[in-house]
C-alpha cells in the first residue's frame, strides 16, 4: 500500500511539473535574432534598447528585416524600426517589401511602411507601389495610400487609396481609381476587384471603354472592304451568275436596234 501511494504521489509530481513547464513555455516571450556591424544596448527595466548599425538584420516571427539601421525597443523588445536599404521578408505570408523607413510591432503583427513602398505578393501574384503602407497581419489586411499603382498579370491600376484583403483575394480601390483589364478600361467612384474570379464591381459615375479584338477588327475591315462602291463585276460570273446563264446573241441574229 505504502508502495502504491508513493507511485501515485510520484506520477503526480511528475504531470504538475509537465503542467507548470507548458504553462511557463507559453508565457514566456518569443525570442528573436539580430545582428549588425555595430550596435548599442539599453537594458533597464522596461525601457529595454537595442540599436543596430551596419549590415542590420532582425529576424522575428518568421520576419526578416534587413536594413542599414535597426533599432529594437520597448518590453521584450516588442517593436522595431528599421530604415536604410530596407527590405522585410514575410515567407509565411509570401511578402516582399521594399521602403524607405519601415515599423513592426511583433505582438499585434502590425507594421507600416512609408516612402517608395514596393509591396510584391507571390501567394496573389500581385505588385504595388505606392507612398504608404500599413498592414495588419492577424487580418491579413493590408492600406496602401499615396499614388498607388498594382500590377498583375494582364492588369493595372492607379488610385490614392486601396485595401488588399489577401485572404478573400479582394482588392478595393478608391480616390479616382482607373483599371485597365485586359484591354478594357473602367472608372468609377469605387472599383471592387475579386482576383480569383476575375471579376469587377463598379460604383459611382461608371464609365468603361471596352475595346475590340484583333479577329473582330479584321472581321469588320473585311466586311468594310467588301461593300465599298466602285468595284463592279465584270461578267456574269464575277457576279455569281453561271457561265450557261450568260445572254449570248446566237449567230446571224441582231437586235431590233440594227
């Protein structure tokens, strides 16, 4: 007995250890790597400061950020801002970014970026440049504003504003928004494009251009041809008549105008 009540006190100890290493695994902070050729560090508490010059790179959360200068701050080193050279690596989210100064806040997964963003979406085969960027990464949403152009594929577009929702696949523009489709060209107040079906939403003062294809083109400049004046046939069987239905005077015969 003595010995069942020893085991059952020993496998007990043992789960509540198991159990109080989970739970401190899970509040314990997530770490992150840096680097760089020079760098500073303020280590007092709560206003923890890591600056980081020359070659500078921090990876964190699947993020790599790279950049001439990056400086880390705040409880357990929750955000950090980088400029420089800067280029952000996001794999998981299959994002690219290029920028002129660029924030991360690692626990919400926000960021933005400012000055000649260059924003390239490999997951959605999508390119966009503009003035600023904010992303939300628990959303997956991302605000571009400032003079934004997208590209993909066999589409373009400009406005001041859009909104990328990456996991619907959607992207909403506004601020004199213009797309251009595959040859066609639309505006309106507010253009809604679904990339996954290839579909466009329009509204307020629509105007679209939708132009022919190169088939329908020759299609209508053969049928113009066709019907100019001036080209007549020059027998009967230039016109479709049959050779036998040709009128023929028979020999010896004249008309009653001889």
């Amino acid at each position: 007995m003595r010995f069942q009540a020893r085991l059952r006190k020993g496998i007990l100890g043992v789960l509540f250890l198991l159990l109080a290493l989970s739970v401190s695994a899970e509040d314990e902070p997530r770490r992150f790597f840096f680097r760089g050729d020079r760098s500073s560090t303020v280590l007092s508490s709560g206003g923890e400061r890591t600056r980081l010059e020359g070659n500078a790179r921090v990876e964190t959360d699947g993020v790599i950020i790279s950049a001439d200068s990056i400086e880390v701050y705040g409880e357990s080193f929750r955000y950090a801002e980088a400029e420089g050279n800067l280029r952000v690596s996001d794999a998981d989210r299959g994002i690219e970014l290029t920028a002129q100064s660029f924030f991360y806040d690692r626990e919400l997964e926000t960021s933005r970026a400012e000055g000649a963003v260059y924003l390239e979406d490999s997951r959605n085969k999508i390119v966009v440049r503009a003035g600023y960027m904010e992303q939300y990464g628990s959303e997956d949403i991302v605000l571009l504003q400032v003079n934004v152009r997208v590209f993909r594929e066999d589409m373009t577009a400009r406005a001041e504003v859009v909104r990328f929702l990456r996991e619907q696949d959607m992207v909403e523009l506004s601020g004199l928004p213009v797309v251009y489709w595959k040859g066609d060209e639309y505006r309106a107040a507010r253009i809604q494009m679904d990339l996954e079906r290839d579909e466009i939403v329009l509204e307020g003062g629509v105007q679209g251009t939708v132009r022919l294809d190169s088939e329908e083109d020759e299609q209508a400049a053969a049928e113009t041809d066709a019907g100019e004046p001036g080209e007549q046939p020059l027998d009967g069987a230039a016109a479709g008549v049959p050779a036998e239905q040709t009128p023929v005077d028979a020999p010896g015969e004249t008309s009653d105008s001889e």
